[in-house]
C-alpha cells in the first residue's frame, strides 16, 4: 500500500482521479453534483490553491539563484523563446477565433496559455528519459509558463472592484514582516510565515480585489532558502532543511491532495457542453502551443541561441505536443475568466480535453523516432 501511493502521489493520480469523479457524477446527475461543487468552490480555489502557487513560485524563484536554470540569461533565453511563443501564439489563435465566432468568449484569451507543469513533464519524461535535455528544457518552459499566468491572473483577471491602494499597502506590511521574521527573529519554522505575512498577503489579495489564491506568492522570496539551485525537482534537495525547502516537504503530498479537491470542484462539465469555447481552447493549445513553441524557437536559433547540448528540433517538436497539456492551470484561469454558465463549462471542457496533447505526443515521438535515453542513477 505504501508503495501504491507513493505512485499516486508522484504520478498526480489524485488530480486525475478528482476530475474522472467530477466528470462522472457532472454527467449522471448535475443537478446533485453542482451544489457540492459550488458549496467548496472558494475553500478550494481560493483559499487551497494558494498552496499550490505558493510551490509554484518556490520553483520561479529558485530557478533564479546561482545554478539555476533563469540564474543565466544566456543559458535560459531560449526555452525563454519557446515560452514566449507558446503563450502568444496560443492567445492569438484563440483570440482570432473569438473575433470572428463568439466575442463574448473574447475573455478567455489567457485559457491556453498555461501548460500543466505535472502532466507535461510525466509524458515527456515517459518518451525522453529522466537524463534527456528536453526535460529541462520543458520544466523552465513550464515553469516560466506559470509565471506569466499568476501575471495574467493578477492584471486581467480582477476579482470584484480592485482597490490598488489597499491592496499595495497591505502585500507591502506582509512583505515587510517576512522580512523582520528572517533578518531579526531568524524564525526557521515556515509556520510563522504562513501564519503571519503569508495571511496577511492573502487578505491583501483577497480584500483588494485580486485572486487570493495568488496571495501566499509575494512572500515566498523572504523565506530563509539556500543560495544555489540544485535543478528543478531535483532529488537532492530533499536533504535541503532551509525553511523554503521545508516549505515544500511538508506541503508537496497536502497539495496533490488539493490538486484533486481542485478536479473535483473545477472539472464537473456536462459532455453535452461542447460548444465553440471548447473548440477555441484546444485550438490555442493543441495547435498553437506547437507552433508557437516551434516557431519562436527557430527565431531564437537564428538570433544565435543554442539548444542544450543532445537537444535537437524533432526533440523540440515532440517536446512542445507534451507542453500543449493546459489541465490544472487552464481549469484555474477559465473559472476565473467567465461568472459560470454555458460559456464556462464549455471552455472548461476545452482544458479537460487537453489531455490529447498526450497522444499527441505519443504519435509524433513514434513519427520521428525519439530515442528514449535511460534515467541517471
């Protein structure tokens, strides 16, 4: 049984698990499965999910000190490239189709945007192996991918009125009080920091109008962390027992658990709600994501950027189906982009369908012939 979850735990089996239950109780009896989902929306949403960010932005964040893979702009800028062409690209496409299908889903241009940084990274390293160089570079496309969607939540997606004042004054005392707690109290335990600025920040988020499940983010830089980066979801830093480590050890399993409260609440769609939005979301994620990651990156090759050493362009292009996985962060923004509705559940689909970035993925390795390389002991 240990082992059992174990595998659970580090295949993101909860998540799946979560929206193959929403999914199946949304299509036998809605009219039950809607109250459960709306009577847990805001504790999982925006209160949970700040725990999921708050990980997310522990990895920005390290990906930036010395031995990173953002720690140097010429080791970084071309998956840098891929990204931003896998967030323009995606947005244009979808945008366009809106233009000229529906307007009104004109608002969920940020839908395809995202890559689900779990889901990418199990069917690549599936097809590669855990020693190839499109496992990084997929991870800082990922990675970075998350950045610019708390940007985009942050700026577009407003919740209610936006008291900028309020909310600059209240996230600047949290910021200020992570501060004094490491440099004057050297508190160790991460409990004070979410306890204290980390609440702080979230109500900051939540009172000024902004998402609140973003509200933990702003203090993450002012836990006591190391000063190197061991690489992103490297082993080695299980031995780490800096307080942002111990942040992570203790919360990672807890938040694949909310992962799945997260498919279970979010991902409930009737099959009957397949309508344009969920056309436009797959056409900005299974077609743009590609291209776009494709696209951008050739120009970065004739500006003279490099791929990593092993990497070539089949690698690439098999690497960008695998990052046209929207799931967990695409579900996020689309309950953020539209009240609910029609609309919403038919977008909403367009993020659960994104799993045929999977088999996608499968079909162009096979095409190409990508050579799995074997794992680094």
């Amino acid at each position: 049984m240990r082992k059992v979850f174990r595998f659970a735990f580090d295949n993101s089996l909860f998540l799946i698990g979560g929206t193959l239950m929403a999914l199946l109780w949304a299509n036998l009896g809605y009219s039950s499965y809607a109250p459960v989902s709306h009577a847990l929306h805001f504790l999982v949403n925006d209160v949970l999910m700040a725990l999921f960010f708050a990980l997310a932005a522990k990895e920005v964040w390290e990906a930036m000190l010395p031995g990173g893979v953002l720690s140097s702009p010429r080791r970084a800028a071309m998956p840098l490239m891929a990204t931003a062409g896998g967030v323009i690209a995606p947005a244009g496409l979808y945008a366009l189709g809106a233009l000229l299908l529906d307007p009104d889903l004109l608002r969920g241009w940020a839908i395809p945007c995202a890559t689900d940084i779990a889901f990418s990274y199990l069917v690549t390293r599936a097809l590669f192996g855990g020693s190839h160089p499109a496992i990084p570079f997929l991870l800082l496309l990922a990675i970075a991918d998350d950045g610019i969607g708390l940007f985009i939540l942050a700026v577009f997606y407003p919740q209610g009125e936006v008291r900028l004042g309020l909310f600059s004054l209240m996230v600047v005392l949290a910021v200020g009080l992570g501060i004094l707690f490491h440099k004057v109290f050297k508190f160790h335990s991460f409990w004070p920091y979410l306890l204290g600025p980390g609440a702080l920040s979230w109500f900051g988020f939540y009172l000024g109008g902004l998402h609140p499940a973003l509200g933990l983010v702003p203090i993450i830089p002012t836990l006591p962390h190391a000063h190197t980066d061991l690489g992103i979801f490297a082993r080695e830093e299980l031995g780490r027992h800096d307080t942002l480590s111990e942040l992570e050890h203790w919360w990672k399993k807890p938040v694949e658990l909310i992962l799945g409260l997260f498919g279970f609440v979010n991902a409930g769609v009737p099959f009957s709600s397949v309508g344009i939005g969920t056309w436009l979301v797959l056409l900005g994620l299974l077609i743009g994501k590609p291209l776009g990651i494709v696209g951008f990156t050739l120009l970065g090759s004739l500006a003279r950027l490099q791929f990593p050493e092993g990497m070539n362009f089949k690698d690439l292009f098999v690497m960008s189906c695998a990052a046209s996985i929207g799931f967990t962060v695409s579900l996020f923004i689309a309950t953020v982009a539209f009240p609910g509705g029609e609309a919403l559940n038919a977008v909403k689909m367009g993020a659960v369908l994104s799993f045929g970035g999977a088999i996608l993925t499968v079909i162009a390795a096979k095409v190409l012939q990508i050579k799995r390389l074997p794992d680094r002991r």
